[in-house]
C-alpha cells in the first residue's frame, strides 16, 4: 500500500459549473437565467443584479448567500 501524503484532489474543480446543470438552474427570486462567471465563481443573475455564489462547484442558489451587484449607469 501506498502512503498518502497529499490531500486527495476534490472531485469538483474551481472554475466548473456542469453545463447541464447551468441550463436547468433559474434565479430563485425571479426564475430568470443565469450566467456563469469562472473568473469569479459565481451565477449571475442580470435581472435581479444578484451573483450566487459556487463553492466546491455547487450553486449556492440562496438570496441570503448572494452578492448585491453594483448599478450600471
């Protein structure tokens, strides 16, 4: 047997949103779709100006854990 020494790698990489999963995910506040953006991990919501946050490459698809965006001018 081999000794490990290094932390086993997560199934889920940073960066990744399966793509199907992405075309079934709707806003939970206004059903609208979302983008996602790799850069900052995270479900963009233009409609209700929210980013959802994506951990470990799971949506989190709760209001209270999403990100206000600014205002465009």
């Amino acid at each position: 047997m081999k000794n490990q020494t290094q932390p086993a790698k997560s199934a889920r990489s940073r960066g990744t949103v399966d793509p199907k999963m992405l075309e079934l995910l709707v806003c939970p506040l206004t059903y609208g779709p979302l983008k996602f953006d790799a850069e900052k991990d995270e479900l963009i919501s233009a409609r209700a100006k929210l980013a959802y946050p994506v951990r470990d490459g799971i949506p989190i698809m709760l209001v209270s854990e999403a990100r206000q965006l600014p205002e465009e001018d």
